[in-house]
C-alpha cells in the first residue's frame, strides 16, 4: 500500500509541476531545486511467511533526496530513497534491511509526459546469536507515459529472491 501511495504522490508531484512549467514564462536559465531530508520510520506488528508466529518490529530511516530542473523545453524530477533498518522479532532473531527506489519524470511539452521508476529490497535475516540464516531480495520497474491524452504503461512485476533456507 505504501508503494503505490508514493507513486501516486510522485505522479502528482509531477502533475502539479509540469502544470507549473507550462505555465512559467520562457527563461534562459534553468531552475534548480535539490534537497534531501530524512524521516525516521517506526512500524511494529510486522510478520513474515519465513518465521510463521512471529512478531518484529522495524526501526530504520528513509534518506529522501530530489533535484528538479526547469526549463523552457520541460520540467524534470528525480528522487531517491534509500531506507537502511532492523527489524528485530520477537525470539530475538533479527533482520538487516536496505530498500532503493528512483523516480524520474519529464514533462517535455507538446501533451508528453514520462514517470519511470525502480524499486529493490534486499533483507539478510540472522538468528538471535547472529548467525546468518538466509537473504531475500524484491525487484520492481514502472513506466507510464502520456502522450495527448494516451498513457501507456509498462510494469515488470516484483520478483522475489531467496538465497538460503527460507
């Protein structure tokens, strides 16, 4: 749910400037905004189908950076989040996360809009005395783009890997 929360967000985000860049008057120069900023993320009641009747509860934090470009021929946006974390379960056993998204989008005028984005999860789960037990990964690319009024959209679906005994 909160993957398509934030891609409906960025897609607005998107909306709203490329409504702002055609309605900006031509300049010379571009307008470039970046920053960066960081949330902490607290989410308990967590389970996992690899450790039926557990509990966790992950403690990490979402490292947010964007820079848009405005020019007269477009609008541009790129963001990156990155989310290292711990979940630590209920046994005592534990778990390492990093998780990378990238989004871009482009307005370049003439009713041609692009949104593109990446997503990866990588989790190295190891038992209470820290021994490695086993690593998963998530894999998942979005593309849409509108053209006067026709959006075309290309996803390939999450994949999931597993490396060791699930």
């Amino acid at each position: 749910m909160k993957r398509i929360t934030l891609g409906l967000a960025a897609a607005a985000l998107l909306a709203i400037s490329a409504g702002a860049a055609m309605t900006a008057p031509a300049s010379a120069a571009p307008i470039i905004i970046r920053d960066t900023f960081t949330i902490p993320i607290f989410e308990p009641d967590l389970t996992d189908d690899c450790r039926p009747g557990l509990t966790g509860t992950l403690v990490g934090t979402a490292v947010i950076s964007f820079q848009s470009v405005e020019t007269a021929q477009g609008f541009h946006i790129h963001v990156t989040i990155t989310g290292p974390g711990r979940i630590d379960w209920s046994d005592g056993s534990y778990t390492l996360i990093d998780s990378v998204d990238h989004s871009s989008g482009h307005d370049v005028g003439q009713g041609t809009s692009v949104f593109t984005e990446t997503h990866t999860d990588g989790a190295d789960f190891y038992s209470a005395a820290g021994v490695f037990e086993f690593r998963r990964t998530f894999h998942e690319v979005e593309h849409f783009t509108a053209s006067n009024g026709v959006v075309r959209v290309d996803l390939n679906t999450g994949h999931f890997h597993s490396f060791g005994d699930c």
